[in-house]
C-alpha cells in the first residue's frame, strides 16, 4: 500500500461495505466516525485501527486527519459532511475523495480547485455509483463526439436504497430537479421533463432528476447543456407531478429531520442476495449543434457493489498519486474507461456519430 487511507463513516451501509471491500483486496484502512461503539465494533470486526470524531471541531478533524494521506467520504449526507473534511484535508495536505453524488455538494467542491491545487492535494468526489459509471459513459460519447453541445443520461435500476442515500435525497430537496443549461446549473420542477428511453431491458419512461452529472459529467466533459433521467413506473412520474406542492413542506427542517430519522430505523439496505440479484443500466446521448448524434449504453452490477469496487480503487489510485492534485471527476482523474476496470461492467456503443434527419 502506498500510504495511510482514512475511511470516514465506515460503519453506514456504503461504508461497511467498502471497509469489507479494502480489507479484502490488501489495505489496511483506518475506520473512523462519530459513533464511538460503532467505530469500535466495525474496526475489531476487520482488524483495524479506527478513530472516533465528529465534524463540528475543525481543530479536532484537522488532528484525526493529519495522519492519514488519503480520506474517503462515506457519510451522507454530504451536504453536511464534505466542507469539514475537505477543509481539514486543505490544511494538512491530505487527500480527499467521497461519494457524493448531489449536484449542489459537487459544484461546491469543484469550486475548492484552485485552492486544493494551491495545497498540493488532490480533491475526487463521486467515487462510488453516484457517478463513476454515467460520468465515464459521458466522456466516452464525448471522444466520438468531442464538438457535442448537449448531453443526455438516463439510469435504470436504482431501486436498492440504504439509509444513508434516502438522508441524502431528502436533503437534496431544496433542489427537486437540476438541469444545466450554457453551462449553468439550474434548479427546475421535479419531473420536470419526460420521455422514453431504449434500455436494454426494453423501453422504459424516465424523468428528469438532479443526478450528479449535470455537475461532474460539465467538469469532464465540457459539455454546457446537460440532463439526467432515471426510468420510473408512469404512475410514479405522474406522482413525481403531483407532489411538486410537497416538496417545499418536505424540505423543511423539522419535516425533514424526522423524515431522516424514521429513514434510519426503517430502512435498512439491501442484502447481499438482493445485490446478487440487481443490475443497473446507463444509456447516453450526445448531440452537436449541427444535429450530429452519438449514443452509447452500459450495464452494471448492483450499485452499492460497485460503488465498493470503484471507491477502494479510486482511493488506491490516488494514494499512488494517480489523480494529480486539485479537483478532479473520476473520469478525469482515472481515464473514462476506469468504470470498465469492474467486473460486470459493459459498455456498448449504439451510434457513432451519424447526422439526424428531422
């Protein structure tokens, strides 16, 4: 190994699964988070060290950070987690990469570049699901069609959720729906658009939802106007309409902290055998202004499997020195083909670029 990973929030149903993940394949990880038996258990659990600290101290997260040459995020929500971390990382130069995968979380970050590059750090957030495998399929299309002024993503296949990503959702509803427009992200109506989309599982409808590529899929890419839909039953989208009225309600501090409290004690994450069982597929469109197209489309297993493959991996790379320093996308920091790297993870190329007919 070469050097020190910090694995923060190690015992949430992401976090234990890539603790299991970074023992299996040879590092000795630190565990860390606030809940000290929990950290205690899943470190005598793995035979690791661990360290127990909450984020509201900065002086203190420096300390528990110093150590360490690398940090790996996995305690939602980020909204609340990232800033202090990254912080701490900034001060002692140690690197920095999460899970995050809320627009308003990555554009934050993405903002900290020029200051992590100032402090020789490297800064890679999103190393899990959210959104290793759309942000590679989004530079993949962009190397066959690189003057491409539009993209489009859409996701089938998230229905295995665990209490960490429903906190997040929840306190991402400040933002229901996120599109980016010339370049800019901008906050629009849940659902806000519909259509139908050719997965390989046959044709599914999808809506329009704030995924994390309207912000890392531009970093990657370059490309201004980009939308992300995930497929949805009709009787959900129409829902998904309805329930725009809720949503301020929802978003409300007290609302939604309770909403973050039943969440905790009812959800519990998939089982392994429920893992086994699930597949994700991702489908890609880019356009050029001149009507030029390029579609592509890729499969993967279970994403809270695949986001304890790519997160360690991600972490032994820049633990290498891989990504650089400053802020970085996975497929910026590791190549678009690093979601291929992954065991059943495959890519297929639908369209190169060929001009549409209207």
């Amino acid at each position: 190994m070469e050097g020190d990973l910090l694995v923060y929030g190690a015992y949430g149903y992401a976090g234990s699964l890539i603790a299991e993940r970074a023992v299996a394949d040879g590092l000795d990880p630190i565990l860390a988070g606030r809940d000290a038996e929990r950290v205690e258990a899943a470190a005598t659990e793995r035979g690791c060290d661990h360290r127990v600290f909450s984020l509201e101290h900065p002086a203190v997260v420096e300390r528990r950070v110093a150590g360490a040459d690398a940090v790996l995020n996995c305690a939602g929500p980020f909204a609340d987690t990232a800033e202090p971390l990254i912080d701490a990382c900034l001060r002692t130069g140690t690197d920095y990469l999460d899970l995050a995968g809320n627009v308003d979380v990555l554009e934050a970050t993405a903002a900290r570049d020029a200051a992590a590059t100032d402090a020789g750090v490297a800064v890679v957030p999103g190393v899990g699901f959210d959104v290793v495998p759309t942000d590679c399929l989004a530079a993949i299309l962009h190397g066959l069609l690189s003057e491409a002024t539009e993209l489009t993503l859409a996701i089938d296949g998230l229905g295995t959720v665990s209490p960490g990503t429903v906190k997040s959702m929840l306190r991402g509803l400040d933002r229901p729906g996120a599109v980016r427009r010339d370049g800019r992200v901008e906050t629009v109506p849940a659902a806000y658009k519909r259509r139908t989309v050719d997965f390989p599982t046959g044709e599914r409808t999808a809506v329009t939802v704030p995924w994390g590529d309207v912000s890392a899929a531009y970093y990657s890419t370059g490309i201004p106007n980009i939308e992300v839909y995930a497929a949805v039953p009709d009787r959900v989208a129409d829902a998904m309409v309805r329930g725009r009225r809720l949503v301020p309600l929802l978003a409300a501090g007290p609302v939604r902290r309770a909403a973050e409290a039943v969440a905790e004690r009812v959800v519990s994450g998939p089982t392994a055998d429920e893992r086994a069982q699930s597949e994700a597929h991702i489908w890609g469109e880019v356009a050029a202004a001149d009507g030029t197209v390029a579609r592509a489309r890729m499969r993967t297993p279970d994403t809270y499997d695949l986001t304890a493959a790519t997160a360690v991996e991600a972490a032994r790379r820049v633990l290498a020195g891989a990504a650089g320093e400053g802020f970085q996308t996975p497929a910026s920091a590791f190549g678009p083909e690093f979601a291929e790297a992954f065991e059943g993870v495959e890519r297929e190329v639908l369209t190169r670029p060929e001009r549409v007919v209207q």
